[in-house]
C-alpha cells in the first residue's frame, strides 16, 4: 500500500466517525466546531480593526505632521513681525491648528501675542472654540475654552464662566485661566468663592492662574473671602498668598497669627512665614500651648529670624516635644545664628541633655 | 576667554513648538541651531560635540532638569566659557539662586517676548567673545 492510499483508508472512517464539521451527528462535537468558526471569525475580525485603526492612526499623524510642516514657518514668521499669507484651514485640521495657536500663545508674550491674536481672526479661531465649546467631549471644550480665553472676547465671559461649575476639575482651571486672560479684574470674584467651596480644586494650580489676574482685585477678594470662610478652607487657600504683592500676604498672615484659635490653621499660616515682619507674631507664637504650633513657629524662625532670635530658639531646645527641639536646632544649625563650635557651646551651656544631643543631631544632619 | 568659533546656539527645550519656534528665529538671525529635547542628549551633546557660542536651557527638561545640564557644561573645559541662558516658568527668585552657585549666565522668564530674548543671547555671545 503506498502512503497517499494508506492516509486515504484512515480518512474514511475518521470523517464516518463524525470528525466533520458536515457530518457531525454528536451535538457536542457539532458545538465545538461552531465555537471555533465564531472565535476564528472574532479574531480575524479584531485582527483586520486593529490594523485600521492603526491606519488611521498613521494617516492622521501623517496628516498632523503635513499641517505642522505647512502652518510653523508661517506662524513663526508672522510671531516675529513677518506677514506671509496663511494657508488654508480645512476643518479636519482646525485641532492641530488650533492647538498650536494655543501651545504658542502659552510661551509668548507682549507683541507676539497679539500677532497671534491677529492671526486667530484672520483664521476664525473664535469660531472654531465656539464649536468646541458646544461639543461634549472634554478634550473640545478645552481646546475651545483656551481658545476663547486668549481671543479675549469680553462677550465670551459668561459663557466662560459656567464651565467653573462643570464637576471636573481641570475644565474648570481651564474656565478660570481663560476668564482671567478675557477679563483679569472681574475673574477673581468669580473663582475666589468657588475655590474656596471646592474641596476638589488643587489650590497651587488656581494660585498660579490668579497671578496673572488684577492684583489688587484678587487680594480685596481675597480678605473679603477670609472673613467668611472655615478654618479648614482657610488653610486650603493659605497658597494664595504667594500670588499676593508681600506686603498684601503679610498683612493677612499676621491678621491670621493673631486672631486664629485653630492649631492647623496657625501652623499653616506660620508656614507660609517668609518676612522678618511677622517676627513679633512669631516670637509669641513659640509658647504657644499646641506643640504643632511651637515647631512651626521655631521653622519660621529658622528662615527669617536673626541673632535676636537666638536665645528663644535656645529656649525651644528644652521643649517636651521631639519635633519642636529638632526644628530649633536645625534652625540654629543653619550658621544663621552662629557657627558650629558656638551652637555647640550655647546648647552645652543649657544643661539639658536633651538640648546638646538635638543640636549634634541637626549638626550631624547638615554635615552630612 | 574661548568660545565656539562657530555662530551656533544648542536650544534644549522638551516643549516642541517653542523649541521650533526658538530654532526658526535663531536660523533666521543667521545661526545654526542644535536642537536638543531632553537632558540627558543634552549632556551627551556637551560630552561629545563642538563648544557653542550660546546654550538656551529650559529648566524643567526630561530626564535631566536644566540646572543638572548647566553643572555638566561648566564641568566641561571645552563649555566651561559658553553663555548659558536659562528659560523658567517658575520662581525667577529660587532659580537665580540655584544658577547662580552652578554658573548660569542670565535668565528669560516664560512666557517670553522673542525680540528680547534674541536680543540678550546676542548681546551675551558677543561679550564672551569680546572678553
């Protein structure tokens, strides 16, 4: 018997057995063979999107990289004062346009800004927001929202404005830049209150945004709001303080270090300490009953106190609390109020063995 | 005092349109531009290539920040006299001190106005060169 007739005999009875898909009588078997065909055709059909996709994919990055390559020369060109026409804005190409429209009005400023913004009408990027603005889609509304807000169309503003209600986070920062960039004056009075109320508003990112608003605005609004709010929300809005002119922050600090009851709200207003004029409020502060409060106010002396402060500083490092001794004696480690031999010799001369330990401590720390 | 014979400005900056932009505006004033998105090309650059009339750092780079970039340059013999100009974003207060122990020569505050900046890496190239 040769091979090919031999494979032909065994075939038979195989296919006789039901080991085909057409001649399946055992349901099982029949099953089996359908699941397969189903999974077979699911793979082969994910198989064939995922390679669309990526075709899109690669097309529409293909497509960017066109846009980019024909709209960078001219927009650099007319940034520096130059006035080449501009090409064509098909409506496929409005987010890479916009988008870097967006990305440049971020880093520039003074008159490249406003050439930009001459450009913007030229191309009807207000336009183009608006239509963003009405889409659902986050990535839209935020594109349209820093659109909207470097046009700096007055009339926008109210439109603006609502997205500061929207419950995410990053569309409202995105509504706040935009309103102070349309209207630096007004904007404070909008966000100040809903920063306050808005447990889930990073504060450091919002601070960043009022910079740039009017800052006698945002620091009237600011007091106002302080008077009224928690302790807690007092303590969340502390990193305002740093947009504010010095002596504006100063100003609320020591109103604070000196009305506020609450230990946490104390310690962050001592933290925020960076002026030798709050020294008098800081000094009393070191005997204050909440050893959190003492070791914040030995912190602060530490970065703006001199070498009158040097003995309430010895005095700290025989507090009862670990943290209040180590933060007085990295203060007087810091060659602010002496050098190391000297230190040294003031801790020693305490008689508290806890002091002189701490401060070899502190010493041992910065040596290192 | 040497520095780089040729006209040209290493710009190390991860944002790619103000890095395009700077390069346009460098090229257009008649330099050649090395453009550089991370720091640690940058620091490769500095190890291996020519010393440049000026290096434009932003402060906040990939991998390696600005500050870590400008200590390698002055590190090197070959860089230690480029000018370095730091673009920040951030506190100009905190940075200049920080630069200042490494050896930055000069600041530009983000956002930045184009003219200025062109003007003071200029200004900066052609006192290196003159002293």
């Amino acid at each position: 018997m040769t091979p090919t007739s031999r494979a032909l005999a065994t075939a038979v009875p195989v296919a006789q057995a039901g080991f085909g898909w057409a001649n399946a009588r055992d349901p099982f078997i029949a099953a089996a063979w359908a699941i397969g065909l189903v999974a077979l055709t699911i793979t082969v059909g994910l198989a064939l999107q995922v390679l669309a996709m990526r075709a899109r994919s690669v097309r529409r990055e293909r497509r960017r990289d066109a846009v980019l390559a024909a709209w960078r020369p001219v927009l650099f060109e007319r940034v520096l004062g130059g006035a080449p026409p501009l090409p064509a804005v098909s409506r496929r190409d409005e987010d890479t346009v916009l988008l870097l429209w967006t990305q440049l009005q971020d880093g520039l400023r003074g008159d490249a800004r406003e050439r930009l913004n001459a450009v913007g009408a030229e191309i009807d990027a207000h336009a183009m927001a608006r239509r963003r603005l009405a889409r659902d889609a986050a990535l839209d509304r935020l594109l349209g929202l820093r659109t909207l807000g470097y046009l700096g169309c007055v009339a926008d503003y109210p439109d603006v404005a609502l997205h500061l209600d929207d419950a995410r986070p990053y569309l409202c920062l995105a509504a706040a830049r935009a309103l102070v960039h349309i209207d630096p004056a007004r904007a404070p009075g909008d966000v100040l209150p809903r920063l306050a109320a808005r447990g889930d508003w990073p504060v450091p990112l919002f601070a960043t945004v009022l910079g740039e608003a009017d800052a006698r605005e945002v620091a009237s609004r600011f007091r106002a709001l302080h008077a009224t709010v928690t302790s807690e929300q007092r303590v969340r809005l502390l990193p305002l303080l740093s947009v504010l002119d010095a002596a504006i922050g100063d100003e609320i600090l020591r109103e604070l270090l000196a009305n506020a009851d609450a230990p946490d709200v104390l310690g962050a207003a001592l933290r925020c300490v960076r002026s030798a004029g709050l020294l008098g409020d800081v000094r009393r502060l070191c005997a204050h009953p909440a050893w959190a409060v003492r070791t914040q106010a030995a912190a602060a002396l530490g970065r703006v106190g001199g070498p009158a402060e040097r003995d309430v500083l010895l005095g700290l490092l025989t507090d009862s609390q670990w943290w209040v001794r180590y933060r007085a004696a990295k203060a007087l480690a810091s060659g602010r109020f002496g050098g190391r031999e000297e230190v040294t010799a003031l801790a020693s001369g305490l008689g508290d063995r806890f002091a002189r330990d701490i401060v070899e401590h502190a010493l041992a720390e910065d040596a290192a | 005092m040497r520095v780089g014979a040729r006209s040209s400005i290493v710009i190390v900056e991860d944002d790619e349109n103000i890095g395009e932009l700077l390069g346009f505006m460098f090229r257009r004033d008649g330099f050649d531009t090395v453009m550089l998105r991370d720091g640690r090309s940058a620091e490769e650059y500095v190890a291996a290539g020519e010393p440049a009339a000026a290096v434009l750092l932003d402060v906040m780079l990939p991998y390696r920040d600005g500050f870590a970039v400008a200590a390698a340059i002055r590190a090197d013999p070959r860089w230690r006299d480029v000018p370095i100009v730091m673009l920040t974003g951030r506190s100009l207060a905190a940075d200049v001190e920080r630069g200042r122990a490494i050896g930055v020569t000069d600041y530009v505050l983000k956002p930045f106005r184009p003219p200025a900046l062109l003007g003071r890496v200029k200004s900066l190239i052609e006192l290196a060169r003159a002293g």
